[in-house]
C-alpha cells in the first residue's frame, strides 16, 4: 500500500461516507491519521464511527450533493476529497452525473489537493441502463472540474454486511429451489477492505494516482450461478438451482417488490469484471483477497443451528 503518512491531521471530506463502503473507507482514512468529514443526507448513519476515533478526529455534516451552497459547506477547509455517492433510484443523472461534477469544480475552487471519486467498471456513456450512463457522465464531469482527480471502478463489492452475499444468502438459507438470474454473468467480487484500502492509497499520493482511472477486481472470477453454489456450501445446505432464461429473468425484474430492480438485473446480466485496460490494485501496491477466504466465517449465522452446526453436514 502507498505511503499514507500524508494524511496526518490531514481534513479529508468524505461524501456519501454514511454508506455501506463509506464506513471502511473511514476507517481506513482514520488508520492513516487523517481527520474526516463525514458528509451525508442521513450522517446519523455513521455515528457508529465514534468510538473508532481520537476526540475531534471525525465530524459529521448533513449535505445535500445535489445544492451548490451545502457543497461549498462540506469542502470549507478540506484538503481531501472522496466521493462515494451511489444510487439505483431517483434522478441518476442528477446524483451520479451532473453532481460529482459540480462537486470536482468547486473542490478546485477552494484548493482540495486530492480528489478520488467512485464510480463503478461497466460505466457506459452509450449504455441503455441509467446507472451506468450516470457513472460515466460522473467520470467525465469530474476528470473536467478536478482534472488530478482519481476515478476508482470497482467490481461487485462484498463484506460481512454488504447487500450483495448476504441478499443470496438470506433466499438460500430458507429456499430449498432457487432460480439464478443470469447465471453465467461474470463477476470479479472485490473485498471492501481492499477498495477502501485502495482508495485511501489513492488519496495519499496523488501525485503518484491523480489523474488515473483504477478499475478493481478480486482475485477470482465467478458466475452468478457458482456464488450462489459457494453461498450454499458455506452455510452446509443442499440447494437446487434453477438457471433463468434472460426473459423469465427481466420479467421477474419488471415486478414490483421483488429484491431486483430493472437497473440491477440489467448490470448483472452483462457481469462486472475488469476489462484489463486500466490499472489495478497491483498499481496501489494492494493485493486483494477473495471471497473464499471468508465466506465460510460469515455463513456462519445461517446455517441451520449457526456455530453449533457439526462441521458442514448438509442442513434443512
């Protein structure tokens, strides 16, 4: 990992830090000294950093991203930037587009030295789904009002309280027959540790990684139909799995209340995996861990009788 000592008592504003991957890139930032802003809509979500803190060393802001004036509030002193703003929902091109830029361009204006922004790889300006055409005008908004600006595209990202295992785990501990919506789709997961990491890399040296667009996999790459495999094994359960044709697939998307949206069915039928024309974690000087190395720990909580279960005999 590059040298962080930079960061020492240096105030970083961290957007969207409220957020599922905005809690391990805190931590990560808080390990190299750095005092941080966590700026959100809902900042109150992050209270759970507290503790993890020096008195005074994190401090909380609401923000609206999308407000000229909350912006120029939450860059006020900063000499870091981290952008982490995600959505599947509302105005994408407000959110993930147009925002960042506004963002980029204001954080020059007040001197930030450094500017990491997250988007994701499968970013497409001419793609049909909004939240890929979202994350590449984001890109290029942000390399146009911060053109030192780091972009980091990461594959899928999984933690121990992530939405992405634990939603397949959660239908796998209690459904005896799963279909799997595109289940050759490839994907690359990436340890949130490891992106946070990353980013933090990227933050303390941008004369080094500004400028640079990452993109960041893990060290496997996996179908949808073999996570959905490794998931069961892992919670020592016998599941049958049913592959879906793509129009059964977008189908069950197009209904509502179900746990996949048009927008997620569509990214993950075409699969998230690098596209090796971009750096990656080899160039943070990362090396990233998959998803076996702790998946048998975190099913622990759904197996049959959790960490009483004997070994992993098959359960119910």
């Amino acid at each position: 990992m590059a040298n962080t000592a930079p960061l020492k008592d240096k105030l970083v504003t961290i957007f969207g830090g409220s957020g599922f991957l905005g809690n391990y890139v805190a931590q990560a930032l808080l390990s190299c000294g750095a005092r941080l802003r966590i700026a959100s809509r809902h900042p109150e979500r992050a209270f759970a950093l507290k503790p993890l803190a020096n008195l005074g060393q994190v401090q909380f802001q609401r923000c609206d991203i999308t407000d000229g004036r909350s912006l120029e509030a939450a860059l006020a002193g900063s000499e870091a930037v981290v952008n982490l703003v995600g959505a599947f929902d509302g105005d994408l091109r407000q959110l993930m587009g147009k925002a960042p830029g506004r963002m980029a361009k204001l954080a020059k204006a007040a001197g930030v030295k450094a500017f990491v922004h997250v988007s994701a790889i499968g970013a497409d300006a001419d793609s049909p789904i909004a939240y890929a055409s979202a994350k590449a005008l984001g890109e290029r908004e942000v390399a146009e009002g911060f053109p030192n600006a780091t972009i980091i595209r990461p594959s899928v990202i999984f933690g121990k309280d992530d939405n992405f295992v634990n939603m397949f785990a959660g239908l796998i501990q209690w459904m005896p027959v799963l279909p799997v919506f595109g289940p050759d789709a490839v994907f690359q997961p990436v340890y949130v540790d490891d992106v946070a990491k990353a980013i933090a890399a990227a933050i303390g040296d941008p004369g080094k990684h500004g400028g640079e667009t990452y993109e960041l996999g893990g060290p496997e790459k996996l179908t949808m139909l073999e996570i959905n495999r490794r998931i069961a094994a892992a919670q020592g359960r016998k599941r049958h799995f049913i592959p879906m044709p793509d129009a059964a697939s977008a189908g069950f998307a197009a209904m509502p209340l179900t746990p996949l949206s048009r927008a997620q069915w569509g990214l993950l039928k075409q699969g998230n995996s690098v596209s090796g024309q971009y750096p990656g974690f080899a160039a943070l000087g990362i090396q990233p861990r998959p998803l076996g190395l702790f998946l048998d720990k975190w099913m622990l909580r759904y197996r049959k009788h959790g960490r009483f279960s004997t070994g992993q005999a098959a359960a119910g």
